[in-house]
C-alpha cells in the first residue's frame, strides 16, 4: 500500500475514534442537561410563587463567560446555556412573554435572545398592548424598545414607564442589521420601500445612495413591511432575517443600516424588578422643581455619592399632570438601588426633585 493509502485508513480510523468520543460526550451532556432540569425543579417546588429571577441567571451566563476556555466563543456558550435554562425553567413554570409584533420584528428577537425558545411569546399590535397584557396578567413578561443608538429614545414606551405600575427587570441590547429584501426581482427593480419609521431613517444615507428614486412609505412595523412587499411586484421591504423567511423573501442588500454599530436597546417589564447580580443598572425618572439650578439640584446628588450616570433623558410631562412646557428626566445610573451609595443618592435626590419614580433596578444585559 502507498504512503498515500497508508494516512488515509489511518484517517479512517482516527475519525471512527473522535465520532465514538463525540457520541460519548453527547451521552454525558445529555445525562448532566437532565440532572440540572432535575434539580431546577427541586427548586421550583421548595420555592413556589415566582421562580425566574433575572439577577440569577444574569449571574450564571457572567460566569460561562469568565470561566469559558474555548475553543466556542463566550457568546455561543451562552447562548446555549441560556436555552438549557429557558428549557429547565418552562419544565416549572412556562411563561408568556408579550412582545412588540407582529411576528418577524425585531422585538420578538430580543423576545429570544433574552429568554430562549422555551416561552410562549404573544405578539401585540402597539407597545401600549404589550403594558395591558402584562399588566393584566395575561403576560408574565413584556419586551418592549426603549432607545436605538442611531434615532434616540421611543418616546412612547418612556411615556408608559411614567405612566405604569410595572418596573423594569431586565435590559436586552440587540444589535440591528438591516436587509433589503424582496421578492427576488433585484434592487434595481425596486419602485417602493416599506420599513419602520425609525428603519427608514436608520438607513437614510445608504438609499440615499443606493435607491434614490425609490418612494418611502412608512409603516406599522418592519414585520408588516415585509408582509406587504411579498404581496406587491416592484416592492421591497427594509427589516430582520426572521422577517425574510417568514415571509419568503430574498435579501437583495445585506447590513444595509448606516452606523454598523446600529444597536436597539430593550427592556423587560414585569410587576416587579431584580434583586442585585452584582453588575446591574437602576432607571428613574424625575421632575425639577421650578426654581433656577434646578436640573442642577437633580444631577448633584449622584456626583456627590459617586454613582456614575449613563443616560440623562428629558420629555415632556404629559399625561402626569405638568403644564404646558414642563418637562420630567429620564435618568439612568450604574448599580443596583440597594447598594449603599445609590440608597444616598437617591434619598437625597428625593428631597430635592419636584417628583422622584423608581423605574427598576436590573442586571445589565450579558451578551
């Protein structure tokens, strides 16, 4: 037999050898997936009531990542645990998390990313619905955008946060990468496009240059322009790859969006926040009493406690009792509100605003 031969029985045999261990490890991950589901129901039935708790499995997809020794990415590792989790918990407690539909939107993948594929999600017309299905317990949970990095906040979901009884328990950062797509005629045959509001302007520049005669005609979600452009000739739709395959299209442009570093930040709203994971984030919103220095009189008290803010938001005050030309401030800042500086900063900030509503405190996003 030829040198050539000889390596490739010998190649043969290794593979034979690596499936036999790959199929050993299988029955192991297989067997310890099951004796976790085991003990995670143990734990449901010690602890009855409300078993998912967002600062815990915030803890435990940190720890895949700092413990993580490759070759898998950190993000891929947990990615899979976080399905094993979302898995062992809907064996307890299946939840129902609302999400900004219809099917296809960018809402219902932040819906996934956070809380796997185990959940029953229920896709709501309006961001309104997604607060009255939760609040009326029709949801356990509720997703809903509250700012994209390119367009700013969604005015509407901070207007709810003020509004609501319900608190913020978790955050979802999900990165936005745009596709053109259509029914397969090419770009160049492309007379109209459907897209989100935000969308269309998210990727402005780039049809700018790309499809300047095309006619842009907002809509209700990118999930609807998807639906429209299958039904029309001449037609594309700006949205997600779910958004294409639930409705059969081709992507004509890929990461189509102007900033790459396109990203919509989510929130999760429940009856009640997290406890502290110990990387968390807490959200408020206030008024200025109406003397001069009075934003100032707001910021003071983080500066002088040491909390660092993250976000400083201003809108208008309706719908909360303020006049015309009064404004309330969206404010976010780093811990959790039960840790010792953010407890000062906010009992001094409630002495000095005309109004002080804690939106939640929350596990920052993990991945």
């Amino acid at each position: 037999m030829t040198a050539d031969g000889d390596r490739k029985t010998d190649e043969v045999a290794e593979l034979g050898l690596l499936r036999d261990q790959i199929d050993a490890i299988d029955g192991d991950l297989l067997r310890l997936i099951n004796e976790r589901a085991k003990l995670a129901r143990r734990i449901g039935e010690i602890k009855q009531g409300n078993i998912y708790r967002p600062e815990r499995e915030a803890q435990v997809l940190r720890r895949v990542a700092e413990r993580n020794p490759g070759p898998l990415p950190a993000v891929a590792a947990q990615r899979i645990v976080r399905e094993v989790m979302s898995a062992c918990l809907a064996l307890e407690q299946p939840l129902n998390i609302a999400y900004l539909g219809p099917a296809g939107t960018y809402s219902e993948s932040a819906a996934r990313k956070h809380f796997g594929a185990a959940p029953t999600l229920l896709a709501c017309p309006g961001i309104d619905d997604v607060f009255r299905a939760v609040e009326a317990g029709n949801a356990d949970y509720g997703v809903v955008p509250i700012e994209n990095s390119t367009e700013g906040a969604i005015g509407r979901s901070l207007d709810l946060l003020l509004s609501s009884p319900l608190q913020i328990c978790g955050e979802i950062n999900l990165p936005i990468h745009h596709k053109l797509m259509g029914r397969g005629d090419g770009p160049a045959a492309v007379t109209r496009i459907y897209s989100h509001a935000q969308s269309l302007a998210q990727c402005h520049e780039w049809l700018n240059r790309n499809l300047p005669q095309a006619q842009r005609v907002p809509v209700a979600s990118n999930a609807e322009a998807a639906r429209l452009a299958a039904a029309e000739t001449g037609t594309a739709a700006i949205a997600g790859d779910a958004a294409a395959e639930l409705y059969g299209l081709a992507i004509l442009a890929d990461n189509i969006e102007d900033d790459p570093n396109n990203t919509t930040r989510f929130a999760v709203v429940a009856g009640h926040d997290a406890g502290p994971s110990g990387s968390d984030r807490t959200s408020l919103v206030c008024s200025a009493q109406n003397r001069p220095g009075g934003l100032y009189q707001l910021l003071a008290p983080f500066a002088d406690n040491g909390v660092s803010m993250s976000r400083l938001e201003s809108r208008p005050a309706r719908g909360f009792g303020g006049s015309r030309w009064e404004y309330v401030f969206y404010i976010d800042i780093e811990g959790h509100r039960s840790e010792p500086a953010a407890t000062r900063a906010l009992d001094e900030l409630r002495g000095r605003a005309g109004f002080v509503k804690i939106l939640g405190s929350y596990p920052r996003a993990v991945f």
